[in-house]
C-alpha cells in the first residue's frame, strides 16, 4: 500500500495494511442464513416508518412489500431508497393518535411529517400500550427470549400494506441518515463531512493493479478542497476501486456530487495512466460522510440501541463505521445478549454498551487538518508579487 503526498520526495510504502477483501454479497448471504437459523425473520423490501416504546416494549411500523420505489439523487444515503411520498402513503397513523402519542411518553419517528414526539418517561399512551400487550406472537422466538410478532393492514387503492413488529429491543442500524437518529439530533448540522466519489472498473493491466493507495495526492488544493485518493485490487484482481474524497464541512457552497464526478472522472486517467475509454465501469458510487463531535451517540429512549454509522461510532479521519463496528462486535453482540436476558434495557443501561473511541480529538486534529474552509484559498493568496505557497492553503491546513 502507497502513501504519497504532491511535492513529496519519495512516496511510503507499506506492508499488511488493508490487505483483506471481503465480498459484501457472500457477507451477507452468510450472515442471514446464520440469523434465519436463530430463529430471525427477514422482510424484504420493507421500509423503517417509525417507532414507539413503551414500558414493556416496543413497536415497530414498516412499509408493506409493495412495488420497489424508484431510487432519486437525493436518495443517495438513504438505504432503501423510499421516497417521501411513500412515507405518507404508507402511515396510518391518525392526527388523534399523534396528538396522543405527543402527550405521552411514546417515541414516534416518521419521516412523512417531518416531525416528531418524544419524551423521557413516564406512562406510554392507551394506543400504544395496547397495540404492544394485544398483539399475538406468530414469529416465534430466538436466543435470549428474543420474541417478534407481526401484524398486517391492508392498504387502500395506491397505498402500500403496513406492517408491525412488536419487540423488546430495536437495534438502530440504519445509518448516518437513519430517521429516528434524525429525530435525536434535531437536525443538528455535522461538525464536518467527507465527500466521496469513485467507481469499481476493468480494464487496467494487470501488472497495475497489484498493489494499491492508502492515501494519495497528486494534485494541489483548489476550490477550497484538497482531493484525496484510495485505490484497490478488487474481484480477484479483475477489476480496481478508486475512491476520490475530501474533508470539508456543510457548508452549501460545496460544489455537487455532479461537479465532483465531473472532476473525478477527468482526473482518474492520470492518476490511474489508463485511458478512461478503456476502462470498463461495474459501479459508480458517491456519498457524503457527516461526522459529530457528540459521539458516540447515547441512546435517548428506552429499548432503541444505534449502532455502528447510526451511533456515530466513526473516525472523522477514516469516516467509515465499518471498521469501529467490527472492531466492537464481540463486546456489543454479548451486551445486548445481557441486556435482553437481565431485562436492562433502558436507555441508562443500553449506552453502557457504546464502545469507547480512543484518540478521538487527535482524528478530528488530523481532520481539521486536512480540511480547507470556504474562502480559505482566496483569504491565503499571495500578495503581488510575492511567490504563492505550496498547496495554496492556510497556515493551518497540512496538504
């Protein structure tokens, strides 16, 4: 693996660092045969609607398996891709029962309204209460009395069929853009992002792709933002993922992900010496990364545990939750396993399970580091006739 950086002398290699590749489909084939095997269920096609607790329970609201929404721009980090719309057509929920539920001590997150109702304790609401204790266990029951129950409605003319579960715990692994962590931060905006584009293509020889980047530069900051560069053997060596990404911030005046893949695709000739009509594309991806200094993320409700990109749980350096998740994956599977078998699972409890992050403040350190402001570039211009700085950024920006 490479490590290099513009105007470096000698580029640093190093050895048995990201040498795995995991094939994500094998992955999860493997992990639901595992958990069909506990006893779990699956619902395919189903979309998270939203939530409500109460003291012995909580009960969850999906989307019925209807017709797959089509995926939008804006849908980029959504992971099932459900529109708005959908949303509103799937909720059942009355006004009565929202104003109720805002009374109450119920959790209700729903992406339809755009708002939501919350509280810290107390009674749960007669509906809820009732939809939790009345409803009849079908699902069966896994590890640890783990037991599920599903219910059906049927939907009106255009409207999808909703469904409930009814559980003792709900495991929040939706995300950065999961709703009910949306609901928790109250549309706080994120100390910083990371904007990435890139594509998994064949056609680069062979003897190129043996070896991979860690971390590379070959051009100077410009427009406020110094590009960073990840490469990778993928499919066996068949094919190679090159990845494109800067630290910023939210600020609106970041260019588009259309203007970055503009910028990658015009670039990656030269940083892969590979004529781009000979390149044969399997993917093109893009995402942006937003990173909280409030994190890890600590459970707000009772029975609602994030983990993993939804907790937070990731370096404002390395933006990925992966790996911290995997990391902490022992020590998480075997305290939820304590809290559902000794019946902690409120939310004091649950965030005693949130792993620790060492190091943190020196990430965000190398994070700010890396990061150009709006304006940054214009605010270090040389005066006239003056000899401009290498890289083009302020005194506290390391390119």
């Amino acid at each position: 693996m490479r490590v290099g950086f513009v105007g470096q002398r000698d580029d640093l290699w190093v050895d048995d660092v990201l040498n795995i590749g995991v094939d994500p489909r094998q992955l999860i084939a493997r992990m639901r045969e595992r958990f069909l095997a506990a006893g779990g269920a699956v619902y395919e096609r189903s979309t998270f609607v939203g939530a409500e607790t109460a003291p012995d329970g909580v009960l969850i609201k999906l989307s019925g398996e209807g017709v797959a929404s089509p995926a939008t721009v804006g849908d980029t980090n959504r992971p099932s891709a459900m529109r708005p719309e959908d949303y509103a057509e799937a909720d059942d929920v009355t006004a009565a029962e929202r104003d109720a539920g805002s009374r109450g001590s119920s959790t209700h997150s729903s992406s339809s309204s755009g708002s939501s109702a919350s509280s810290s304790g107390g009674r749960a609401t007669a509906a809820t209460a009732a939809s939790l204790n009345g409803s009849s266990v079908s699902g069966g029951s896994g590890r640890n009395g783990v037991s599920y129950s599903t219910g059906t409605r049927a939907a009106g003319k255009g409207k999808r069929e909703r469904q409930t579960i009814t559980a003792r715990l709900l495991v929040d692994c939706m995300g950065h853009y999961s709703p009910i962590v949306k609901q928790v931060r109250g549309g706080a905006k994120p100390e910083a992002m990371v904007l990435v584009v890139g594509s998994c293509a064949t056609g680069v020889p062979a003897a190129a792709n043996k070896t991979g980047d860690l971390l590379y530069t070959f051009t100077e900051a410009e427009g406020d933002l110094q590009m960073f560069w990840e490469a990778f053997p993928a499919c066996g060596g068949t094919a190679r993922t090159t990845y494109m990404f800067a630290y910023a911030d939210a600020d609106p005046r970041r260019p588009s992900f259309e203007a970055l893949l503009q910028k990658y695709f015009a670039l990656l000739p030269l940083y892969q010496g590979v004529p781009l009509e000979t390149l044969k594309l399997k993917r093109v991806l893009f995402g942006a990364f937003p990173c909280y200094a409030d994190a890890p993320l600590q459970p707000q409700f009772d029975r609602v545990l994030q983990i993993g990109d939804a907790a937070a749980a990731q370096s404002p350096l390395s933006f990925g939750g992966f790996g911290a998740l995997v990391k902490a994956l022992p020590r998480l599977a075997a305290g939820v396993g304590e809290a559902l078998q000794d019946d902690r699972l409120d939310r004091r409890s649950l965030g005693l399970l949130q792993p620790y992050q060492p190091s943190l403040s020196a990430a965000w350190l190398f994070q700010r580091s890396m990061a150009l402001k709006v304006g940054a570039l214009q605010e270090a211009a040389p005066a006239k006739g003056q000899p401009r700085r290498r890289g083009g950024g302020s005194p506290d920006h390391v390119n």
